[in-house]
C-alpha cells in the first residue's frame, strides 16, 4: 500500500524537466484530489490513489501535457549546438584520415537524431530551436574556418550540401513533433 505522499514523490519523479512551480502546482493538486476522494470514500483510501493509475504515468502524461521548462529547453538547444560543432568537416587536425570526413558524418547523424528526438519529446517548438541552435552553430563554425584559415577554398558542391544540410535541421526539428501533435488521439482523462 502506498501512501499519498509517496505516491505524489513518485509522481514529482516522473515530472523532471517541468517548469518548478508549475510541477509543485499539479502535485498540491493531485495530493488535494486524494484527499477528497478518501473523505469521500473512509472505508477504502486506497481507491483514490488506484483511480489515478501508476504514478509513473500520471507524472509523463502531465508532463506531455505541459512540457518541459525552460531550463531544459535551453540544455537542449545547447546539446544540439554542441553537435553541431564536429559535424562540421572542414574543423579537422589533419588532411588524411577519418576525422575530418568520417566523423564530421557521425556527428551529423547524431545531431539529426537529437533534434528529432528533441521534437518528438519535448514538441515542435523545442524540436525547431535545436535545430536551429544547430544549424547557428555549424554556420559560426565554418565562420571560424574562414577567418583562421584565410587560404581555405571551398568547393561549390560541398558549400551547397553543408547549406542544405544546416538549413535542412530546423526543418527536421520541427516536423516530427508537429506530426505527433497532429496524428496522436485527443486526451481527455487529465
């Protein structure tokens, strides 16, 4: 048997990421609403907790359906302008080998798979400023390039791909989420 309080701890640990004040708002709440429903029902308090459903789940829905505060919002957005930076080919140390090329890939791949994430998780809003805090990234990054290395040439079909490519990242930072937004059933239980 779990108490309200424990229930309502294990709720707040299923919120993490969620504005502070908003979080503690829904956990008064929701502790309120089990008070209620016990007065309302002394012979069994247990019910009011068992009709809430798994903490756990109570805690991810009210979190979808508020999102994420802005603290994490910005770590986001840091962590894709943080990819962004070796996903950048022209950054390497050395002419031949696998870093400058190879690398410059894989870090591409896991900045496009952040941001997606990114969207899906925390919406398109969020999606789309990890992708564009990406794509300012890889822009300043090439910007660096050409001011430390006056004799760097670039190729016209390589300039052409690393735009779309950067261009191509809010893009995909926004998409998903608001596919999921669209696509996902109404929920009215909350």
């Amino acid at each position: 048997m779990m108490s309200p309080e424990e229930y309502v701890r294990e709720v707040r640990r299923s919120m993490v990421g969620m504005e502070p004040a908003v979080r503690e708002d829904i956990l008064r709440e929701v502790l309120s609403h089990i008070a209620d429903a016990a007065g309302a029902n002394p012979s069994n308090p247990q019910a009011a907790i068992a009709d809430l459903g798994p903490p756990a789940e109570l805690g991810r829905r009210y979190r979808e359906l508020y999102g994420y505060g802005r603290s994490f919002k910005v770590l986001f957005a840091a962590v894709a302008f943080l990819l962004a930076i070796p996903s950048v080919p022209v950054l390497g140390i050395t002419e031949a080998g696998f870093y400058p090329y190879g690398l410059s890939l894989v870090a591409l791949a896991a900045l496009v798979g952040w941001t997606l994430w990114v969207s899906v998780a925390a919406g398109s809003r969020v999606g789309f400023l990890a992708g564009l805090a990406g794509m300012i990234a890889r822009f300043a990054a090439v910007g660096v390039v050409v001011v430390t290395q006056p004799g760097a040439a670039p190729i016209d079909s390589g300039v052409a791909l690393f735009v779309a490519a950067s261009i191509l990242l809010p893009i995909l930072g926004w998409l998903p989420g608001t596919a999921k937004r669209t696509w996902s059933k109404p929920r009215a239980d909350l």
